[in-house]
C-alpha cells in the first residue's frame, strides 16, 4: 500500500503554517524591549518551560535518526538518544546555575568566570554549534517529507521553505512568540511519535509478525554485538552530562522561568518527555524493518525508514498532519535556536566589540537582524551533510568538549582561563587525531565512536587541572563575586545591604558547587536543610528514570 501526497494533505499543511504562523505573529504584542526578546522577561510558568524543555530538545534529527538506528540495528540503539537518560536527574542540579548568574547568554558566563576573551571565544564557537544542529535538523526534516511526499518536494525544497516559515514569527516575537509557539508545537510532536505504531503493527501482522520477521538481538535493551554495550552508554552519558552545561541555549531553557524551580521543572521533565517519546521512535523503526521485509523492499538510506513509514502506513489527512506534525519539531527547535543565535552576537560580540553602550532598540534589532543572517549558514550546513545521526552526535560532543571548560568552572573555583583553553584545544585536537588515524582521512564530521571520545575527555579534564594548577589563578575578586551570585536565590526580592539572601537559608544551595570544598566541614554544616531542593529533586528525578527503564523493559518482554 502506497498513499500519494493529495490535497487534503496540502490543506492540513496548510491550515499548520497559518495558525502557527498567526499565533507567534500575534505572541510578538508582548515583545516590548531586548529582554522580552531575548529572555521573555523570566516570566514563563513551569507548563511553558517544560514545553520549552521537550520542544526546543526535540528535534526532526532526532526521531530521523533514531527510527533509522533501530530500523538497521534494533532497540538497543535508542542509547544513542537516551544517553542523557541517566543523567538527566542532573539537570535538576545544574539549572540554577544559568538563573542565578542574571545573564542572557552562556557566553556571558563564561566572561564573567574566566573573563571577555574567554566569553568571546565561546559565544564563536556557540555560533557555529547553532550553525550545525540548525543544520542537521533542518535535513532531518527534508529527509522525512521529501519521502513521505514522495518526493514532491525535494529534501532540499523542504529545508528552504521550513527556514521562511519559523523565520518570520521567530525574527518579531523572539523568546516570546518561540516558547508559546512551542507549547502547542510539542502536542503534535508527541502525535508523530506515536501515530505510526498502531498502524504499523496492524500492517506487518502483530507482533507475531514483527517477531517473526526480525533477529532475536533486535529485541534487547542493552547490545554490546551491536557496539552498544555499558562503555558506549557511559562514553554518551558522559557526552551528555559534561555537553549539557556547555549548550548555548540553557539559558533559555533554565533561567526564563518566573521562578528557579520553574526553570528546574522545565529542563527536567520536559526533558523526560523526551525520553518517553523516544521509545515510540525505536519501536517504529522495528516495525519499519518487519514492513521492509514484507513488502519486499531495500531502503538505501536507513534514515529514509520514518518517511517510508509515513509514505506506506497514513492516509490522505494523516499524511499531511504527520507532515504538520515534523515541521513543528523542526519548527520549534529552530526558532529557540535562532533567537539565542541573536542575543549571542549581541550580547557577547556588537555590544562588546562593535558599539559600546548601545540604545535597547538598536540591541533589539541587532538581534533579529544577526539571527536571520546566522540562521541562512545553517541552511548551507543542512546542504552539504548527509547522515543526520552522525550531524546529531557531531553536535553533541563538540559542546562536550566546551562543557569542560563550562562544567569545570563551575565545580573547581581554581580552574582558570589557561586551563580552559587548552582543555578545550586538546581534546579537539586528540578527537580528530584519533579519528584521523581510524578513518585514513580528515572529515567534518566523523561517525561518532566510544573510544576517541573518551580518550579525548580525559585529555581535557587532565589539561584544565593540570594547565590550572601551574599558572596564574584568576582574579580573586572576580572569582568570589562570580560563586557569591551562585550562592543567591534568583527569586528573592529582598535586598539586604545590596544583595540576596543566601540560598542556603531557604535549603536551596548547590550540590555541584565547588566540589573540592566537600572536603571542609563547613559545607556539611546543616548538609540536609541546606541542600533540601537539591535532593529532594534529584532522589524524584531518579524515581521517573526507573519507570522509563521498566517501561522500556516491560514492553520488550511483549516481544
């Protein structure tokens, strides 16, 4: 059964493109100077960040990818997805850390730890991360409709006239229209993830069928035949845990929120939805490889395996709103991703090295004006990659290698500007070296393996301590200011002799604060009221982490 791209598909299209369009034009009302552009004033509710959480995180790359990994290797391979399922109880801990620092950009932060070059530096490199995973999930998107409509629009036709559409709310509304928009953009995600597994299942005979249809290790959790065993999950934990604090756009996603528990909810749960919708990616990609079977078919690309699936399995209707339903992924990401492409360039580069002291109109317009500029090379990036999954991890560990420079400024006071900078140079250099020397060739982008990546992180983390330790400590006074603003709840009004009340006073202090402190006593004085957000968030964070692996379990034992 083969279901042809019809009208009534174009008009769900549509109907998608004129309502979400109208409504972030209509959201721009609210946008009255650069923070409301940028930060969306801190004043969205835990729903809304939560959807900023799952929305901005959940990209067209992501189900691409992840349906064509099982398609061609089986279950296990969601790991490629859920590596920051272990560690995503951490995200509790860390997101704080972008609220209290009172600042728009990760780049700034990294100003204000290790000083301007360093914060210039990053913002660079945050540009070109923005560049790539707008890149890739651009073509993760192409890739899908251009076969589920059979190829009526060509996958490049697709990344031109998804980029015009979020473009236009996105460059007048910023934070604003994105977060509202993607409220409603995340209900349609969870549709596409869901909707071709009835159906699919129905097609291929049961699970009798897909069973019957496909090797015994298809069905495994855990695959170390396939290369997926506990190094490889570890080595892409590690990539998440360490990358994650290092993203460019955690500041929108953390530290908008009206209040810090807010921002917490937001990046944890929305975070778990994720998660929970990734297990409906695997499953179509076993169902799409059981249809494969039956319809006696060979898919060149297993990244083609989802549009196929939307090709063979939906009809007229629920073609165009499967269709709807992966622009608004794309659409989602892309247009939190453009906004803080903006406030990057503006914050950390015009406003600091082009035009001091700039109006709050000029900074506004400089930051849609950039943002569309920036957003036009991820369009030439979505032209020139291939494997979207390989874009995805590409993405990925370079802001791991980042993240050390991030992630160690934040719980080692010593780490110092020296050591940042050549943590960060030498594992990019041993990734490639290592890669180089596998592959016999320089690439880009290379297929993303345990090994080089975990050899490259030690190399980081040994060169930030050592580098640190053997050259000059940075400012004093730069240093205790930068950790005092951590050790403040964001959400307080009062003010006593200039300041905010310690967190510690309300149990809202940091775990991950300075870690070699653990070892004075003063930080396990009043350890259990001190830290009582923490923990109490973090012990909940891991109840939710059981019940997805049980699910996962629960449904393979079906099979």
């Amino acid at each position: 059964m083969k279901n042809e791209f019809s009208w009534l598909d174009i008009l769900v299209i549509a109907i998608y493109f004129i309502s979400i369009t109208s409504y972030g034009l209509w959201l721009t009302r609210k946008v009255k100077n650069s923070d409301d552009y940028f930060r969306g004033n801190r004043s969205f509710n835990k729903w809304i960040m939560i959807a900023q959480g799952f929305g901005a995180g959940t990209h067209s790359e992501n189900f691409v990818a992840q349906t064509g990994a099982s398609f061609q290797m089986g279950f296990a391979s969601i790991w490629y997805q859920w590596k920051n399922l272990v560690i995503t109880p951490f995200y509790w801990l860390i997101a704080p850390w972008y609220r209290r620092s009172e600042r728009t950009t990760v780049g700034e932060i990294i100003e204000d730890r290790y000083g301007k070059k360093m914060g210039l530096f990053y913002s660079i490199f945050a540009i070109l991360f923005f560049i790539f995973a707008q890149g890739a999930m651009l073509k993760g998107a192409g890739k899908v409709i251009s076969i589920a409509t059979s190829n009526m629009i060509s996958t490049d036709g697709v990344v031109y006239a998804m980029t015009v559409a979020f473009i236009i709310y996105s460059f007048f509304g910023g934070l604003v229209s994105s977060a509202y928009a993607t409220f409603i953009q995340g209900f349609m995600i969870i549709v596409l993830s869901i909707m071709l597994i009835p159906l699919g299942i129905g097609e291929v005979g049961g699970i009798t069928g897909i069973k019957k249809s496909l090797p015994l290790h298809f069905f495994n959790l855990f695959s170390p035949e396939l290369g997926i065993g506990w190094f490889t999950i570890l080595m892409l934990a590690l990539n998440g845990v360490i990358g994650i604090t290092a993203q460019p756009h955690m500041v929108s996603m953390c530290a908008t929120g009206v209040t810090e528990r807010a921002g917490r909810i937001g990046q944890t749960y929305g975070s778990f939805v994720k998660r929970t919708v990734t297990i409906g990616w695997a499953f179509t990609g076993l169902i799409v490889a059981a249809l494969v079977i039956k319809n006696g078919v060979n898919l060149d690309d297993p990244e083609m395996a989802f549009g196929y699936a939307t090709r063979e399995l939906l009809f007229p209707g629920l073609l165009g709103l499967m269709v709807a339903s992966i622009l608004a992924a794309n659409m989602s990401s892309a247009s939190n991703f453009m906004v803080n492409t903006g406030a990057l360039f503006t914050q950390n580069i015009y406003k600091g090295y082009i035009k001091k002291n700039p109006t709050d109109k000029e900074l506004l317009w400089t930051g849609r004006l950039s943002s569309l500029f920036l957003t036009t090379l991820g369009v030439i990036f979505a032209l020139y990659i291939n494997s979207v999954l390989n874009a995805f991890l590409f993405t990925e560990t370079i802001a791991a290698f980042m993240g050390i420079m991030m992630f160690g400024g934040m719980v080692w006071k010593k780490a110092n500007r020296y050591g940042a900078i050549m943590a960060v140079l030498s594992s990019f250099i041993l990734y490639y070296y290592l890669n180089y020397i596998h592959a016999g060739s320089f690439e880009l982008v290379y297929e993303w393996r345990p090994e080089p990546f975990g050899w490259s992180m030690l190399m980081g983390f040994g060169m930030l301590v050592l580098v640190s330790l053997l050259t000059k400590s940075e400012p004093k006074e730069q240093t205790d200011k930068f950790f005092d603003n951590l050790l403040r709840l964001s959400d307080e009004k009062r003010i006593k002799n200039g300041q905010k009340p310690l967190a510690a006073e309300m149990g809202h202090d940091l775990l991950l604060l300075d870690l070699p402190s653990w070892f004075t006593k003063e930080r396990w004085k009043g350890f259990p009221k001190r830290y009582k957000e923490d923990i109490n968030g973090f012990i909940f964070a891991w109840l939710f982490v059981g019940c997805l692996l049980l699910l996962a379990w629960g449904i393979l034992q079906i099979f």
